[in-house]
C-alpha cells in the first residue's frame, strides 16, 4: 500500500512552512520544479494574496461604452493609460459612433492622437477598424474573440481587455508587459511571446478569474514587482515566488 505522498517543496511552501521557503529561496532565479496540479496551487495561493493587497483593482483606463474601450485600448500600445485618459475626453465627444472613426478626414484624427505616440498607426487601425464595425456589425463592437479578432488592428490582449471590460467576458488572460513580466518572475511561464504567456496563465487560472487576476498583476507590476527595481523585500508574494531573472 503506498504510504502518504510526501508533500512537494512548492505545497509546503504554499502553507508557510518556513524549512522550504528557505529551499525555495535556495533555487532563486529559477523556476520550481512542479507538476501543472502544484502550479495551479501555487497560482491560487498568489492571487489570492494579490486579491488582498489589491481588492478594488480595475482597468485604468476611462471609457463608457465598448467603443470608447476599444478606442482606448487600442490607443494605449506603447502609451501610458494616464496619456490615453488626458486624450480620450475631447476624442469621445468628437467621434461618438464607429462610422466617426471610419470617414475621419486625413490628418485630422492623427492630430487628434497625436499625444499617444505611433499616431499614423493608430489612426489607420482606428479607421479600418471603424469602418468593419460600422458595416459588418451594424455600428456594435462585437462579444466574440473571434469578431474581435476578425477587426483590423485588434489583437488578444485588445480582444481580452473589451471581452473582460466591456462585456464581462472572461475568456482570456490580459497580457500586457506587466502581466508577461510577473508570470516569468513569478515562474508561471517562460514564454515571452504575449499568446504563449497567455496559454500558460489560462492553464493555472479558470475562466471568470482571469480579468480580475490580470488586473491585480498589472497593478502589482506598477506599484510593486517594476520592471527595473522590483520591490521584493515589500512584496506579499514572496514566499510564494522564485524571483526568476531577478538579481
Ligand atoms: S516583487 Fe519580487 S517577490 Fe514580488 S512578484 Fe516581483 S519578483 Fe516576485
């Protein structure tokens, strides 16, 4: 008869036995080595820690309407939402429906974006993107990854964050640079391909978590784990996180 199965450093880490903090830490800047059951776990230990330290976590950008969400998330590539927020006010009082977007003269919406970087870019996606909603779908963003991604210049991480904001659609996992970043350190993933992460992070968190989950890493990647200086010694995670590729 087998004897009762030795709990992994992972599990043991999890309930706050401090013996395998220590050997964790031992592996710094390496992923533990788990099974997919202890990484789920593991997961779920993390977010519910980040639920605490960020209860009221929700996206930072301004919009009412699904448009005006698309609008600005497609506007917040390579741009601040405090920018994308100081822009869109005017924006949305000018361009109220899809067709606004679509039949925008030539220069006139780039000057309007302006602010936002990449403007030429964005304002063709904008258009393109306007003009499929305004006639493939009657003027309404659609409430399907695939509509979404069917529209010019919409990708997952745009089509996660209307589905999840908008819609209240948990399909996928947001992945921005914040939430890439974290997975790695935390050793959820290793992937740095923002699809690839997102597989990874949809396996460990179901369906109806995961823009809430997303949300509260983005919150946690600004405030506490940056990009250049995580803050770990402050950090509720760390008992629970490898710190892979940190120094
Ligand atoms: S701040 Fe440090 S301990 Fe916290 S999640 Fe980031 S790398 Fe891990």
């Amino acid at each position: 008869m087998a004897g009762p199965r030795t709990a992994s450093l992972v599990e043991l880490e999890c309930r706050g036995v401090t013996g395998p903090v220590r050997m964790l830490r031992r592996r710094k800047g390496r992923s533990p080595r788990e099974s997919l059951a202890e990484k789920r776990r593991r997961a779920r230990k993390i977010l519910r820690r980040l639920a605490a330290a960020y209860p009221d976590a929700k996206t930072a950008l301004n919009f009412s309407s699904p448009l005006e969400l698309l609008v600005a998330t497609i506007l917040s590539a390579q741009c601040t939402d405090t920018r994308v927020n100081q822009v869109t006010p005017a924006l949305f009082r000018k361009y109220r429906t899809a067709a606004d977007y679509a039949r925008a003269a030539p220069g006139v919406l780039e000057r309007d974006i302006r602010s936002t970087g990449f403007f030429n870019a964005k304002a063709k996606s904008l258009r393109r993107a306007g003009a499929a909603i305004a006639t493939e779908h009657g003027g309404r963003v659609p409430d399907t990854m695939e509509a979404l991604l069917a529209l010019p210049g919409v990708g997952r991480k745009t089509a996660n964050v209307v589905l999840g904001n908008a819609f209240g659609k948990d399909e996928g996992f947001v992945v921005d640079t914040h939430v890439g970043r974290l997975a790695r350190r935390m050793g959820l993933s290793r992937e740095t391909d923002p699809e690839k992460v997102e597989r990874d992070l949809n396996e460990l968190v179901p369906r109806g978590q995961r823009a809430m989950a997303a949300h509260r890493f983005i919150f946690h990647g600004r405030q506490v784990c940056h990009a250049r200086r995580p803050l770990c010694e402050k950090c509720p995670v760390l008992p629970l996180c490898p710190r892979v590729g940190v120094a």
